[in-house]
C-alpha cells in the first residue's frame, strides 16, 4: 500500500524499536516494508490458508516477529501482560470494514488501550460513496462524521479521502485513510 509506505517511512525514527500490531494481515505483504524498516511486529489473520502462504513466500521475515492465525477480534491475551510492551502502531489495511460498525468502534477502543501514549494508528476504511462489488464479504461504508466519533479518543486524527473511477466498469471507489494519535 503506497499510502503506508509513504507514512511508515515518515514516522521510522519515531517507531524504531516499537512493536507494530497489523490486524488482518493476509499473505504478510506488509511484513517486508516492516522488517526492512527493523519495526518488532505481530500480524493477526484468521484466515489459515493466508498465514501459511506468508510463512512459505516470507520466511526471512519471522526473525522480526510473530503471525498468529487469531481472529482480531478475539482478546489479545499478549496485551496488558506484566511483561508485555505497549505497541507504537497498529496497522489496519480495511479489516475493521468488514467487521461491522458495532464491533470496529468496540476495536477502535481496543486499540487505543494497547497503544503506548504517543502510539499510532494507521487504517483505512471504504468509504460511504464506494460501489463496486465485494462478493460474499459485504463491508461497511464509513463517513467522516463516524470516523471522527469512532477516533475522538485520540489526541490527533487526520483523514484523507481517496477516490478512484473505474470508467470501464463504472466502479467508483473511495476509501479514507486514518492517522490517529494517541
């Protein structure tokens, strides 16, 4: 995801060393942008059939960290440990879209619990104007007013709307990206 290249490498000095949390990491194609950098990270997928993909296509990887088949909406038992680190990011690549609006604020707080202060959010959501099919997986639509209800928590927000037309098919797409601090 360009958008999140551009951003970890803006905030690299900042996470150095900071554990990176993705929910809904799938084939682990963002666990070499994170190891590049050196960020610890753990990466949750419910998906079984994903996790093995990314430990097969991705195995000098795990030195850097862990990918666990966990449903992210399940506890996060290693959070809160006495002997456990606060994250200083959590990468969210659409997961909390499909999870329904009810459990992505439940998550969103769950987020902003496992932060360290300062700690980062980094995530994207469908946006309301989004119509291009999605199969058997139909995600929510956001918009900003619910977004900015959903983060008031965190000390700072900043959204970005991006918009793609597929003039062939008549798809439009729109998403938002979501920076928030705690």
């Amino acid at each position: 995801d360009p958008n999140l290249v551009v951003f970890l490498h803006r905030y690299a000095s900042m996470l150095r060393g900071r554990i990176v949390l993705e929910l809904g990491c799938g084939q682990g194609h963002n666990l070499g942008l994170f190891a590049s950098l050196g960020f610890p990270f753990i990466a949750l997928d419910f998906t079984e059939e994903a996790i093995a993909w990314a430990k097969r296509h991705h195995p000098c990887y795990w030195s850097y960290g862990a990918i666990l088949e966990q449903d992210w909406r399940d506890p996060w038992p290693w959070i809160g440990e006495e002997d456990s680190s606060p994250l200083g990011l959590v990468v969210d690549i659409r997961g909390l879209t499909y999870g329904g609006k009810t459990v992505a604020a439940r998550m969103i707080d769950r987020v902003y619990e496992a932060l360290e202060p300062g700690g980062l959010y980094f995530g994207k959501f469908w946006g309301e104007k989004t119509n291009r099919p999605f199969g058997d997986l139909v995600p929510d639509k956001y918009d900003t007013g619910t977004l900015r209800r959903y983060f008031s928590r965190f000390k700072e927000m900043d959204l970005m709307s991006i918009q793609m037309h597929r003039v062939r098919t008549d798809q439009y797409e729109q998403e938002w990206v979501v920076i928030a601090r705690k």
